[in-house]
C-alpha cells in the first residue's frame, strides 16, 4: 500500500471508505462492512492495516493444559509482532453474544501499540478506557469490567467481527462506525474514487450546508451532483 493511500485512510472515515468503494465498483451493493453498533475507544480516529487475526474466549475457563494454554499465548504474540504493516489485530471473540472478558485492556493494548499495530478491532470486550494508549483505538462490540478467563483459541486464521468475515492479511478499515474490508483490486484506485467521491459531494454540500434554499435552487444543485457520479 503506497504511504499516500495510507495517510488519506487514516484522514477519512470508515463511511468514506464504503462510498469510495462503490465510486471504484461503480455500482452499489458493496456489503464487506460490520452490522451492528460499535464502541471506539478513540471516537475521532480512525485505522488502517492488514489484518493479523485470532480468536478468543472468556467465559470458562481452557480445559487444555496450561503449558499448552502459554504455549499459545506466546506464539499468538510472535505472530502478532511480526507480518506487514501497517497491520490490525483482528480478534473475534467465539463467546459472542454473551462475551465477558475484556481482552482489550491497558496492557495488552499497549503491548499491541508496541508491536507496531495501529489498532484492534473486535466483537468483544474493551475494558481500562481512561488508559488506553494515544494511537492505537480499538473498536469493540462491548464495554466490560473484568477479563473473565480470556484465552487464545487459535490465531492466523479466517474470523468473523459482527457479521463481516476478515481473512489474515486482509487490508481493514474501522472506526467509530465499525469497519470494512477493502478488497485487493481496488486498493490502487482508491485514492482517486476518494477524491472523486469527495468531489462530487462538495456539489451538494456547498449548495445547502449552512444555508437555506428553495426547493428550485436544491433541484438543480441535485442534478449538478448526480451529474458529478456519472
């Protein structure tokens, strides 16, 4: 991914991203974006990276061996530190609907930040927000206080964070609106269905944003902007 691209995406929300999407597909229907409301540790920020997945539970305790269980925990952390960047920890939690345990917390937030992620997205817990990180948001299906009897299930492998499947390495964007999987053919034109997109806006927005119009005047400046998409 060119550092141009990167800059703009971490700039525009993850509602730009879905729009600039279907500009470069030149059609709607585009539907890799989570369902659901989200909580963003950092509502103003947003994030970009290829995704290093893994899966988690809470709620019970593991019923392997403990050795095996930091055997796990260990290599989950080798793989996170490692691959491209930038790079996402995406992190489904298999609890889900009834997640407990806030795997996202003031340590291992900052452990993540340290291996040079830009940030987390799951379906689970977050927990510590007066103590998170400046720099590394994550967006999370709840908010909790403890972290139960969290453990990795298993890591590299295809997840599923609110109904939006995400494969390792896919290039991921999330923020305060949830997130969406930007697919590999279009990364090199995304920069220009960006552009093209906000232009095309700036056609409505310039005509009505802190004014007041008739119906004529917003007729004409909504053919002017349909006009722009074509």
């Amino acid at each position: 991914m060119k550092e141009s691209l990167q800059a703009l995406l971490c700039r525009v929300d993850t509602p730009t991203v879905c729009n600039a999407i279907e500009v470069a597909q030149g059609k709607r229907g585009f539907d890799a974006f989570t369902r659901g409301t989200m909580q963003c540790s950092a509502p103003g920020a947003a994030m970009v990276g290829f995704a290093r997945t893994a899966r988690i539970r809470a709620v019970k305790p593991p019923e392997e061996p403990a050795e095996v269980i930091k055997a796990r925990r260990m290599a989950y952390y080798k793989y996170m530190a490692e691959g491209p960047r930038p790079g996402l920890a995406v992190v489904q939690d298999l609890d889900v609907p009834h997640a407990i345990g806030a795997y996202w917390g003031e340590i291992n937030t900052n452990v993540h930040k340290a291996f040079g992620l830009s940030g987390a997205l799951t379906d689970g817990v977050m927990r510590d927000l007066g103590d998170l990180p400046d720099g590394f948001p994550v967006v999370a299906g709840a908010i909790g206080p403890s972290h139960g009897f969290v453990h990795v299930v298993d890591f590299d492998q295809p997840v599923e964070i609110m109904g939006l499947p995400v494969a390792p390495g896919a290039l991921v964007h999330a923020d305060r609106h949830g997130a969406v999987v930007i697919p590999d053919d279009l990364v090199p034109e995304l920069e220009q269905a960006i552009a093209q997109l906000f232009q095309s806006e700036r056609v409505v927005l310039d005509a009505v944003k802190g004014k007041r119009i008739g119906f004529d005047e917003f007729e004409a400046a909504w053919a002017a902007f349909e006009a722009s998409r074509t």
